[in-house]
C-alpha cells in the first residue's frame, strides 16, 4: 500500500471522527457553558444587579457568604436553591458571582445543561488543570421516577472519589423540589424497607451543606421588587396596575414583577 493511499485513509478516518474540540481558555471569561464535550466562554455575562434583588435577602446573604468563601480558597457548601417558579433563585447565583467579580475576586461561573449530567466527570477532569475557583451551575434539576439512578450517579459525584468534583469546584443546583427527586405519600405505605426508599429519595439533597428555600411572594414583597426595578429606571409605575399584572399572570415573583418593568419601559420608550 502506498504511502499516498495511507494518507488519504487517514484522511478519510480523520473526517468521520474529528478530534474533540478544544475547550475555552479557563481564565479568560467570567462565564462558561459546558456543551458535554467542551467548554466555550460567555463573553456578554451581565447577571442582575445583586442591590436590585429584594424579598430574597437571607437566601442571598448566605449565598454570598458561601460563594466568597470559595473564592478566597476557603472551605465552603455546595448549594441546593429550591422552591416556586420565579422567585429569584438563579438571578441570585448569577449575581453573587457578578458582584464577587467586580469586587476583585477571581471567581466563574460554570453552566452545564441538566441533560449533560453523564459528562460531568469530562467536565472535572478538565477543571482540575487550573486553581481558579468555579461555581458550577445546574438549573431546574429534578429527576422523575425514571431518573433516579442519574440522581444517584450525581450524588455519587458529590460525596467523593475518583470522579468527585474537584476542590476548587463547588455545585449551584436550583430545583422546584426541596429533595429534587419527587416523594408521595404512598411510599410511607411500601412493605418493603419503606423507609429505605425515602431515604434514598431525600440522599441527593443531603448531599448539599448549604440548602436555601425560595418561597413565593406576599403583595408588599412583590410591590417592593417592582419598585427597586421602576427607580434603578427612572421609572414611575402605579402599586395597584403592578398588583393586577401579576393577578392576570397568577402569581407574583420576581420574574412577573421584571416583566411588568419592561412592559413599562417599552411604555415610556426605554431599553433594558
């Protein structure tokens, strides 16, 4: 076989499988993306300002603690955020890291996909080759009953070995569940071990030091969001419009209380 022929062989596999791509320098951004097979940075990460988030100040307070902790290299929790919808609890991950940031703290954020979990043991390998401290965030995890041997393999993760999460890694999981994995009443009721199955339902949560409860908002708390939004705006807005927004919407979080805000820029001409 010639040595034309072989090359061209070569060439032919090369294109059927293209190396791995490469992965974003680790200390160029203040934000990442983890796709599953390699890391590209966000250069645009422009979180919310940490003074706008209101109604959330214990939760934010203690994240902050934590997460300042990490970054000077000190010990500190992974993080479970759980509770309703729209309550602020990934707007408050992104803006301690944000704040940290302009405070002169060498810190990232580091997001992965919920459905790139099989890959977090690439994603640490990779991690571990610099010092940098990451906030590794998952957003909205819950696993149904079909996904409990995924929870299983993330706590697994958690809790040490070979494939655990490296020291200058902690995890930022947000989840409408407290134990992320649904319980019902009905396993109380299971013949066999019922408390076994509980308990290996509440394993995953257990593994998280630090677990912060985002709870749906009263009318005053809502009112007071809309208001730290209108003012950073130069905004005026009416309490009882603001209170009838988000009774259209049935419910009241941060996240109607923005949307009102930008109804009411786009009113009055205003970007944000």
């Amino acid at each position: 076989m010639t040595d034309a022929l072989l090359t061209r062989i070569a060439q032919a596999l090369e294109r059927l499988a293209p190396p791995p791509p490469s992965s974003a320098d680790l200390n160029a951004s203040p934000a990442y993306v983890w796709d599953g097979r390699a890391i590209h940075g966000v250069e645009a990460f422009a979180p919310v300002d940490y003074a706008l988030l209101t109604g959330i100040d214990a939760q934010k307070g203690a994240l902050l603690d934590n997460s300042r902790r990490h970054a000077a290299g000190h010990a500190a929790h992974d993080v479970l955020l759980w509770g309703a919808r729209g309550t602020g609890k990934s707007a408050a991950v992104a803006s301690v890291v944000g704040l940290l940031q302009q405070e002169g703290q060498d810190i990232a954020l580091m997001q992965c996909a919920i459905d790139e979990l099989a890959s977090l043991p690439a994603l640490f390998s990779l991690l571990r080759a610099t010092q940098r401290p990451f906030i590794l965030f998952l957003d909205d995890l819950g696993f149904e009953e079909q996904g409990v041997g995924d929870a299983r393999a993330l706590r697994s993760l958690l809790q040490g070995g070979t494939a655990a999460r490296p020291a200058n890694v902690r995890l930022y999981v947000t989840s409408n569940r407290r134990h992320i994995v649904p319980r019902h009443l009905s396993e109380q009721d299971d013949p066999i071990n019922p408390r076994d199955v509980v308990d290996d339902k509440m394993a995953l949560s257990d593994r998280f030091g630090l677990s912060l409860g985002f709870h749906a908002l009263d009318q005053d708390a809502y009112v007071a969001i809309v208001g730290g939004y209108a003012n950073k705006l130069g905004l005026a807005f009416d309490p009882l419009e603001a209170i009838q927004w988000a009774t259209q919407r049935g419910s009241r979080s941060g996240r109607v209380a923005w949307q009102y805000v930008v109804e009411l820029a786009g009113r009055n001409g205003l970007s944000v």
